[in-house]
C-alpha cells in the first residue's frame, strides 16, 4: 500500500532554463498529431506520459514568468523529472554551427532562439511510432497509432488528460495479435519490425547512456555507433534510425533521408528548386555536424514549395 501511495504522490520541481526556450517548437517533435495519446499540448506546456525504466510516468510541464514548473506523477516520475532538463533541450549547443554564410537562415534563428533540440532518453519507445510511419501517409500512421494506443497501451498515472495512453511494454507490443495489426490498418513488415525491436528492446533502451567501451567515443561517434545499432534491428533502416535517433537522442546531425517530402522541401527553401536526397545531402553537406539542426530551420522558415509559382527563397550564399 505504501509504494502504491508513493507512486500516486505527486512531484514537483523547477526548472530554470540557461537560455530562451520555446516549449512548443522544443518538443513539438514527440508529438503525433492533434490526437496523440501519448501527448498533449496546452497553451502554456504540454501533458506527456511515457514507459521509463523506473515504469509509467505522466509528466505535465508548464511555462512560468522565470521558470518552468513540472509535476510528474507514477513509479517513473522521478526519471521524468530528471530527463527533464534533456526533454527541454538543455544538452543540445548550436554555438558550433556557422550561418554566417547565410544571412537569411541566421535571421531564422535569431527569430527562433528558444528552440533546441529534445532529447527524450528512450529509444524503443521513438522507435515504435516511427516505424508506424514507414511508407504510408500521416493520416494512416496516425489512425494506426491511436487505434493500437486505444486497444493495448496503459491508462497513465495521475491526473493526465481524458484518452491518454503510455505504450505498451515491449512484451505488450510483441503480444498484440496479428489481426489487431491488420485491423489498425498495419501491414506485417512494419508489426514484424515493431515485434522484432520489441525483442531487443532493453538493448535499445541502453543505447541511450552508452556506458562501458562506448563511452570512450567522442559525442558524434556515439551517435554513429547508436544510427549503426538501430539499423542492425530488422525493417529499420537510415529513415527510421533518423527520425528516431532525433527524439531519443537529440542528434544533430541525423537526416531523414528517404523522407517523401523532407528533400524538395530543403531544395526549395535554400536554393528555389527542388532536389531529391542526394541533392539535399549535398546542399547541407558544408553544415555536418549540424545537418538535423539546419533541416529545423529549414522547416520554420516559413518558406515552402510553392503550389501555383515561386516563393522567396532563402539564397545560397556559402560558395559565393
């Protein structure tokens, strides 16, 4: 009765951000559309609820004058509270990219300065949702992604919102019957992909402090040898480790290639014409390192493909 007690008590903490943080375009990435059971956004933070090693946690984080203040409840609330700072961006430094060369892209930033890079620390739990998106259309992964939450993931401790749902446990998701998946719209080279991590999920989840001989690599060999890990699982490959790799990892230099709009999009905001993913590679080739943070910018610009004639375009200096 004691440890259920405890893990129904509410914790609070304060967080105190170094620099302007913009929580929506922070964490706007964790989120699956308006009808994500797994998050909410409200108009001053956002409701989160998730399964970290400690167990389920439902994190509800708001926007203060000075601060921002977090209440997490469940066996995981004090993990969530402790991944907060990362979940806000905290470990991501933009102070090595260069946009001098491109004054309109650094006026991006300066307009957005409070967004950063999150870094949620569970890497099975980016993966699934990611792999819901293979091949199919936003609407599809979407629907498919709700339905499963709906039928099989766990109602969240505390007082998280109406409807919302953590994820089932990697056992769960490798127990959920064949005709469930079809019924959510799910074809068997995603359910196998998703069955198939379920079954290395703890090493998965590990990858996300690496420890032991990882941990004498530099930062971006790490993220490296975390992209390599994720394509060993089979049905992922550099498309899925990438968009994982960015919500677990914060990784900034991960690209989606193999997006079906990510390099037509970059093609023409930098250069006014669309390019396929060679072409994308090699327009944000002088910005390695860098490469996931600049696609951000990219893509809040405002500056999209036009549908009718050419928009202004963000010009591309760097080799001039």
């Amino acid at each position: 009765m004691d440890a259920l007690l405890e893990a129904t008590r509410p914790l609070t903490t304060s967080y105190f951000p170094r620099s302007p943080l913009n929580l929506r375009q922070t964490v706007g990435p964790l989120l699956r559309g308006l009808g994500d059971p797994t998050m909410r956004l409200t108009p001053n933070g956002f409701w989160r609820v998730m399964r970290t090693p400690l167990g389920p946690a439902t994190l509800h984080v708001e926007s203060g004058q000075s601060r921002i203040i977090a209440t997490a409840w469940g066996e995981g609330a004090e993990w969530a509270l402790d991944a907060l700072p990362a979940l806000l961006g905290a470990a991501d430094d933009w102070s090595g990219l260069d946009l001098s060369g491109v004054p309109p892209l650094a006026e991006v930033r300066r307009q957005h300065q409070g967004m950063w890079l999150t870094k949620t620390s569970l890497v099975f739990e980016s993966l699934v949702p990611t792999i819901l998106e293979q091949k199919v259309t936003t609407v599809e992964a979407r629907r498919a992604w709700r339905y499963l939450l709906a039928r099989f993931g766990e109602v969240p401790p505390g007082p998280a919102p109406a409807g919302m749902r953590v994820q089932p446990s990697a056992r769960g998701w490798a127990l959920v019957p064949s005709w469930e998946w079809h019924r959510a719209g799910v074809g068997p080279d995603r359910s196998r992909a998703i069955v198939t991590a379920a079954a290395v999920a703890d090493a998965l989840d590990r990858l996300a402090a690496p420890t032991g001989s990882a941990s004498t690599f530099a930062p971006g060999e790490v993220l490296t040898i975390v992209l390599e890990k994720l394509q060993s699982v089979r049905g992922v490959g550099p498309w899925t480790a990438a968009e994982t790799s960015q919500r677990s990892h914060g990784h900034p230099d991960a690209v989606s290639v193999g997006d079906f709009h990510l390099a037509a999009h970059v093609g023409w905001v930098l250069i006014g014409k669309p390019v396929d993913d060679d072409g994308m590679l090699e327009l944000l080739e002088p910005w390695r390192g860098h490469r996931q943070r600049v696609v951000r910018l990219l893509l809040a610009s405002g500056v999209a493909k036009p549908r009718f004639g050419p928009r202004a375009t963000i010009a591309d200096h760097r080799w001039h």
